[in-house]
C-alpha cells in the first residue's frame, strides 16, 4: 500500500537520526533508542513505547508498547550491524518468541515481525556499507507496512480452555523468568523480598535460600496468573475486568488468596519489572468469553468447580513434568462426593460441629486496613486506610497443593 507522506517523512526522520548517530563515532545500541521511540509513537498518537532500564536490566524485552497504557506488543531492539539471524537463535529471543504474543525484532535497520513465536514478515530500511547508511530502494513501504500492522494487531478473542491455558503459560513463563532476573541482578524490590520471606515462613520453609530461588519465581508466577484467573472467573462488573481492584473479585471462600492478592497486585506492582506481562494476562483475561471457556468444565450444571478443575489443564501447558510430579489430575466426582461426606461426618460426630462443613455457628472477629477505592478500580490515594471489621468462619479447608485456605 502507498505510504501517506506525513508516515513517509517520519520514516525519513528517524533514518537521517540513525545515520548522523553512527557518523559521530562513538553511537552504541542504546545511542539509537530514543530515535525508535519517537518513531514508533509518531505512528499512531495513542501509542506509547516504554523503554525502562530496570526492567530490560532483568530480562524484559527493550520496549513495552502500549495504547492507552494498555500493553499491545515488544520490541527487542540489537545494535546496528548485529546479524538479526543470530540474535533469533539466542535463548532470550527464544524465550520471547514463546511467551510473547506480538514481537519485533530489529537493528534498527531492519524490522522482523512475530506472532506467537511465527515469522508474520521482514523489512530492511537500509544497510550498513563501510560505514555508511545505504537506504533500500522499496524498504520503506514495506517497514512502514510492517510496523503498523505490528500496532495495529489485535489477538484473536479466546473462547477454549486449552488456547487459554497457553497463552497464560506462556506469560507465566516470562513472569518467572523476570523474577528470577531481578533476584540474580541484586534488583528485586523490598515487596518481592520480603514476600519470599513471607513464602518460607508460611508455605515452604528454607525458600528463601539461593539454590530455591526459581521455586520461589515458579510459585509467585502461578499465583499471579491462577489469582487473576479466578478473580476473572468471579468477575461480574461494573465496567472491563482490570488488574487493580482484582483482588476483590477472588472469592471470600479464598482468603489466604485474597489477602495475598490484594498485596501483589496493587500499584506497588508498578515499580515491578514484569508488570507489563501482568497487564497481558488481564488484557488476554479480560478479552476473553469465560463462559464459554468454562462451559467445558461443567459451570452450567454445578457438577464441577471450573477454577479447581482448570488448573489441571494450564499446568499441563505451564509444565507438564510438575503437574506428574505434584499429581495434580481430576478426580472423579464420586471419590470427591465420598471424601466430603467423610469429613463432613467426622466434623459433626468427632468435633461437635453440628453442620460439619457447612458449620457457621462459630465465627472469629478480626481487624484489617484496607485502602478506599475509587469508580476505576484504583486505591484513592487522597484518603486514609479505613479499618474494616471481618468474621472468619471456623471451619477451614487447606488445599495442599495451593496452600489455600478456603472457608465454608
């Protein structure tokens, strides 16, 4: 297609920046960063490129591209004269091909597009020749191409349990990943520190040791996604599921998940490296029709819990050697009918709980501060924490695979 001239010019811009860097002598890939940014946000006025050092220092791709803060794509971007061919074959591209769903690849020069790991086109601006930029004679409509369709795109809308569970995988990977980054490059925050401290005392002790540090990061990055995903699952509105405010969609049934909820996916999570991968889980989440991903499960009948049930099926896609491992598979109805009712006479026969499992005639009172919130979701920040009154039941269910405890 015949590129519009202010497009044209913009891409002539950024060419003639990239050429008088390198004439200078002394440019090097970070040199040329400023120069990409103000040519991917000159595209499109809602675009924005983040390009924040802290992140990329943990192994986060160079550019978070959002519209309107919400993340639309990466960029990974390699110095001038650095074969793309090779960096493709590196086990970070490698890394980002497989979590991330909408990906350039360039050297400034030339711009390589991917989505869902797939080569979807190439184009070369120009070529490096003895020092020289020598632009190439049909590289501009083509880059131009390339790049609006890398800001344009939109995923497919997700209506299947299974292509939910990789896409949520795939993220869950790069979360991990991230953490494990932020740890080893003496970068990770007061809050991911003293969660993992948190972690050992409560769940698994001696998890604050070096050699369980991608423990650790696999554990959080499950919490993160499973957390959001039940807090989708919950969700009934008013207004598009959103990060924050997500911790009042978990189920009171689940307060160890809502308590720690509320404290990973607040705005503390912000100064987080991987908070753009968080925002791609609730963008994908929110994108998606759960009811008929959940139709799968057996929500319409009542026979099945999709949020128990479901997590067999992304653990299969996250990593199918901890789902043999932990045994995590469905057990029939019957078997769970029986174990229920087991325990729920032991409840009432051995505890003196009249209603076994259903027993709510012993509550604890207890004292928490929470934020207020405004119509959008978000903490208001020019008030003060309230204190907020709250029962517990007595009776509670551990599910040791989660360490959730779950009230009834």
């Amino acid at each position: 297609m015949a590129a519009a001239k202010g497009t044209t010019e913009l891409i002539k811009l950024y060419l003639s920046k990239i050429k008088e860097a390198l004439e200078a002598g002394d440019a090097t890939e970070h040199t040329h960063r400023p120069t990409l940014k103000d040519l991917i946000e000159g595209l499109d006025e809602d675009i924005t490129a983040v390009n924040e050092p802290k992140r990329v220092s943990c192994g986060a791709p160079d550019y978070a591209v959002k519209r309107r803060n919400l993340s639309i794509g990466y960029i990974e971007a390699n110095d001038v004269g650095r074969s793309l061919d090779e960096a493709e074959d590196s086990p970070q591209l490698e890394r980002y091909k497989k979590s991330l769903h909408n990906l350039i690849l360039t050297d400034y020069l030339e711009f390589q597009w991917y989505v869902d790991g797939e080569p979807r086109g190439t184009a070369r601006l120009a070529r490096q020749r003895k020092g020289k930029i020598v632009p190439d004679k049909e590289g501009l409509e083509k880059t131009i191409d390339i790049l609006s369709d890398f800001l344009s795109h939109n995923p497919e809308p997700i209506d299947d349990p299974q292509q939910l569970s990789q896409r949520l995988a795939r993220l869950a990977h790069i979360i991990r990943d991230t953490i494990v980054g932020a740890f080893e490059k003496e970068n990770a925050s007061q809050d991911l520190r003293d969660l993992r401290e948190a972690f050992a005392e409560v769940l698994i002790p001696d998890l604050n040791r070096p050699e369980k540090l991608a423990e650790f990061a696999d554990m959080y990055a499950q919490t993160i996604v499973y957390g959001l995903f039940a807090a989708r699952c919950n969700h009934q509105g008013p207004g598009p599921f959103q990060r924050l405010g997500a911790a009042r969609e978990i189920p009171k049934t689940n307060p160890f998940l809502k308590k720690l909820f509320e404290s990973i996916t607040g705005s503390s999570l912000d100064e987080e490296p991987y908070v753009d991968f968080v925002e791609d889980l609730v963008a994908i989440l929110a994108s998606t029709d759960m009811e008929k991903v959940l139709e799968n499960f057996g929500k319409r009948t009542g026979q099945e819990d999709p949020i128990v049930h479901f997590y067999e099926t992304f653990l299969a896609a996250y990593d199918p050697k901890t789902r043999e491992r932990r045994w995590v598979y469905y057990t029939p109805e019957p078997v769970v009918q029986y174990i229920v009712k087991s325990v729920d006479y032991i409840l009432k026969t051995r505890f003196g709980l009249e209603g076994g499992l259903a027993h709510t005639a012993d509550v604890v009172e207890y004292e928490r501060e929470e934020a207020f919130w405004d119509e959008q979701g978000r903490p208001d920040r020019s008030k003060l924490l309230r204190t907020v009154e709250e029962e517990r039941l007595k009776v509670l269910i551990l599910d040791p695979r989660q360490k959730d405890m779950m009230e009834q």
